[in-house]
C-alpha cells in the first residue's frame, strides 16, 4: 500500500464519526509517530510504498480511533510548551489553556535572581512542573500526585526533558500541612462538575482519568479550599498561588481566596476570553 492510499483507506473509514480536518491531524500525527514521515515529505513522495506492519498498526488506531480513544493515548505522547510528554490513561492530557497558565508563570518569574521552591499540586504527566524546570533555572521545583501510576509518568517525562523535580505521593484532601515552606505554588486540580459532562467529548469521559477530571455538583471547589488553606499557611512573604479554573466558577474561586485571607487576586482570560487562570498573593 502506497501512503496515498493509505491515507484514503485512513479518511474512508473514520469520516462518519470525525471532520475531515480532525482525521487529516490524526493521519500526519500517526504518519510522524509510526512512520517518521513529516507532511512535507507526505506531499512530495506520495506513492512510497509502505510496509505491511505499519498498515497494520494504521489499521488497529482506526479500530481505536473508531472507539473514541484519544490520538494522544494512541501514539503514546503529546507536546506541552516546547517539550514532548508521555501520556497514557492514567494521566490527563495537557490543555493549551495549561500551555497558558506556565506562559504566565514564567512570565511572572523568570527574571529571579535567586533560587525559590515551587510546589505543583497534582502534577499529573508533570507537564507544569518539567516545563518550569527547564524555563525557570533558579526554581526548585516538587511536585506531588495522589496516582502512583501518574507518577510513574511523570518521573520518566522528567528524565526525558533532562530536567530534576523532586516527586511525592501525596493525598491533598488528607494533608493538614505542608512540609516545608514555597515561594510559589501552582495547581491544575480536579474541577469539572458532574453537570458538565454533558457538555463534554465522548474521548474525554471515556479514557481520561475520573479522578484528576471530575468534582461533585455539591462541592465543586473542594480542592481549591484545601490548596488555598494550605498554600496560605505554606507560602512565604509575598508568595504567589497560581490555579487552573473552571471558568464557570471564576467569580465563586476569587470569593474563596478572599475568605481564606489572601489580599491580592487577578483572574486572567484564555485566548477564547474565557476566565481559566487565577493568581492570588499574600
């Protein structure tokens, strides 16, 4: 089978269930991974013969494909802010709007003279806190996680982007106090409402972990109580808490952080204008 054919094989069958300019970004992302193909090449040799194994994997991604699986989870990795990160279902895939938030970070830090500790709160694939490391060389940098298995990830992205974060298992909800004192603290916690997924894709309710995804309609900001109450208490003089929120909730979050006492609180709009990003300082 030729790449052209291919390709025509790939859109043939996914096209009822996906625009055709998702199923083009799906094929080059699959040609890049499993065949090391660039779409420039794509263009100019399009009558490359391709070998049966590869045909073969192109053929159980579209069984995937078909079945929702995310193209992240499929090729096994994705791009956060210039780095390349392992992703699998035990890790939430990074967000452009995350992109955003470590934007503003480093904006925010990145002319510090002197080494400061940065803590990231549910680090997830840990592409917060490795994208900081390797953008902020004065930071040192922890981060923890409830998920073994995330991690796991994690730990092994950190190797791969050559960069040391410090990871520790760690349930927030059960922590009384942190250990030790920060001068930034960042989370990106669970906070989509039960009442929300509704409104979300069929990928995303399928194979992206629950756990890191989802809150109750009853106590939707419950994470960010704790963090708050915590990164409060832990922060040092004028230190920075920076959350990920939902962007239904943004008026309700900054009233939180107002109670639980901290005095200077700017909410920041996505590239869609919508309220995703929070800084709050003592």
């Amino acid at each position: 089978m030729t790449l052209q054919e291919l390709k025509l094989h790939f859109f043939t069958e996914l096209n009822e269930q996906y625009p055709a300019t998702e199923i083009e970004s799906f094929f080059f992302w699959l040609t890049q991974s499993e065949l090391n193909i660039s779409r420039l090449e794509m263009a100019l040799n399009p009558q490359k013969k391709v070998d049966i194994q590869h045909v073969e994997n192109f053929k159980k991604a579209i069984l995937k494909l078909k079945n929702f699986e995310p193209i992240q989870y499929i090729v096994g990795d994705t791009e956060f802010y210039g780095g390349v990160f392992q992703v699998n279902p035990s890790v939430l895939i990074p967000r452009p709007e995350t992109e955003e938030l470590v934007a503003w970070m480093v904006e925010d830090l990145n002319n510090k003279k002197e080494i400061f500790r940065i803590l990231d709160i549910g680090t997830g694939s840990g592409c917060i806190s490795i994208s900081l490391a390797k953008a902020l060389p004065k930071a040192k940098i922890s981060a923890i996680d409830i998920s073994a298995e995330a991690l796991q990830t994690a730990k092994e992205n950190a190797k791969n982007n050559e960069v040391n974060v410090e990871f520790f298992q760690q349930d927030i909800l059960e922590t009384e106090k942190l250990d030790t004192t920060f001068e930034v603290i960042v989370s990106n916690p669970p906070y989509v409402r039960e009442l929300e997924k509704k409104m979300m894709q069929e990928n995303v309710l399928k194979y992206e972990p629950e756990l890191a995804l989802f809150v109750s309609d009853e106590n939707p900001l419950i994470f960010y109580k704790k963090i708050a109450e915590l990164a409060f208490e832990a922060l040092e003089e004028k230190g920075v808490l920076y959350l990920e929120i939902n962007e239904y909730l943004a008026q309700e979050t900054q009233e939180l952080l107002k109670e639980i006492g901290f005095l200077y609180i700017e909410i920041k709009n996505d590239i869609f204008e919508k309220p995703r990003m929070i800084k709050a300082s003592l």
